[in-house]
C-alpha cells in the first residue's frame, strides 16, 4: 500500500482529532478533547506562514498519520526554530515509514521558513518513541520542560 504526504485542510480535522485520541491515550500529560482538539488544528491552519499540519493519506483517501509544528524565534539560534507536536501514525501503518516521511516533509516546511533547529517533547515513559526518535537521530537535551496552566 502506498500513502502521500501533504498539508492538511479543514476537512481533515475530524480524522486528525481521532489520531490525536490516539495520541493522547498514549501521553499521561494530556487527556483527549475533540473541542479543543479541533480548535487549537483549527488556530495553527490558520497561520500558514508560522504554523503547519502535515498528514499521510493512503489510497483509499484515509489519514493515517499527522504531525504538526509552529515556528518560533530562538534567541540561541537567533532565527527561528520548529517546534514539533502531534506526532502519530495508526497503529497499523506504523514501521512502513510514515513516520520519517512525515518528518522529513515537515523538516522541509521549517528549513523553507527560516527554521535552523526542530524540537520536540516525548512522553519520558513512552519507550517505543523515544526509540523511535533516536532512530531518526534526535539528539537528547539537558532540557526538562516545565508548565502553569494560566486558566
């Protein structure tokens, strides 16, 4: 079977929020949401020039896999930076090379706007993505992240 990769429209969004369930029953920090799902897609579709969605179709016309970044400004890079979110391929497409494709698509957007570094966060009890990214050769950092809901 065969997929491409392409930026995702509005009429993706119900699909994308059903990986993103996926996702999400994967990450202990985040619980799914289909309203707030749908709304924060909606919010990064709406700025092409700073944010992007990249999904995998197959034949049938099915998404089967989404990974998403937004760009922000690196006072170390002193340029833009890629951060990377939404990462999730269906359960049976996975080790067919979605994953990188969908990477390496998105990689492609990010260096297009200015991007000198991608980043992302990965569930620290998630072993199969950490293996994952190391396979890909993301480099590991010192950094943990940290967060304060302002709600």
């Amino acid at each position: 079977m065969t997929y491409e990769i392409e930026d995702a429209t509005e009429n993706d969004l119900p699909a994308l929020s059903r990986l993103l369930d996926v996702l999400f029953g994967i990450e202990q920090d985040f619980q799914p949401d289909s309203s707030r799902q749908m709304r924060g897609m909606a919010l990064l579709l709406g700025q092409p020039d700073r944010a992007v969605i990249k999904i995998a179709r197959n034949a049938q016309d099915q998404v089967i896999g989404m990974v998403s970044a937004q760009l922000v400004i690196s006072t170390a890079e002193g340029a833009p930076s890629a951060w990377v979110e939404d990462m999730v391929v269906e359960q049976s497409w996975r080790g067919r090379g979605v994953g990188r494709a969908l990477l390496e698509d998105l990689m492609s957007w990010a260096k297009s706007k200015g991007a000198t570094r991608a980043q992302l966060l990965v569930d620290l009890d998630n072993e199969p993505a950490l293996g994952y990214y190391k396979h890909l050769n993301w480099e590991s950092t010192r950094l943990g992240a940290r967060r304060k809901m302002l709600k």
